[in-house]
C-alpha cells in the first residue's frame, strides 16, 4: 500500500480536519487518511488513487493543496 503526505492550507479547527478527512476518504483507493491540524498535513494511504483526484476533494472540503 502506498502512503503520500500532501500539505493543506486553510485547516484551523477541528470542523476543517473532519471536513477534509471526510472529502479526501471517499476517493476511490484510500484506506485510511491522516489529518494532522497542527503541521497541516495530511497523510493518505491506500492504492490507485491520483494527486488530482486527493487536490479534488480536498477542493470540494474548501481548501486547497499547497503548492509544493
């Protein structure tokens, strides 16, 4: 299984870290998400899935990848 870390801007609350872990969970692929309020990172783990499909739920949560 595979495991990336991507950085999320915008998290600031625990309604942020559900709203992403939510959006990002249902992405065809992930077993498990990560998300980490403090760093603002979040860790995906699982196979088959994109970065543009993580960017898009990330999106749809209201926030947006940080530009690596």
């Amino acid at each position: 299984m595979a495991e990336k870390v991507y950085e999320v801007t915008g998290m600031t609350c625990a309604h942020c870290v559900g709203a992403v872990g939510t959006e990002v969970g249902k992405v065809t692929g992930v077993a498990s998400v990560d998300v980490d309020l403090d760093s603002g990172r979040i860790t995906v783990t699982g196979e088959g899935f994109s970065d543009a499909q993580i960017a898009a739920a990330v999106d749809e949560a209201g926030y947006e990848l940080a530009k690596a």
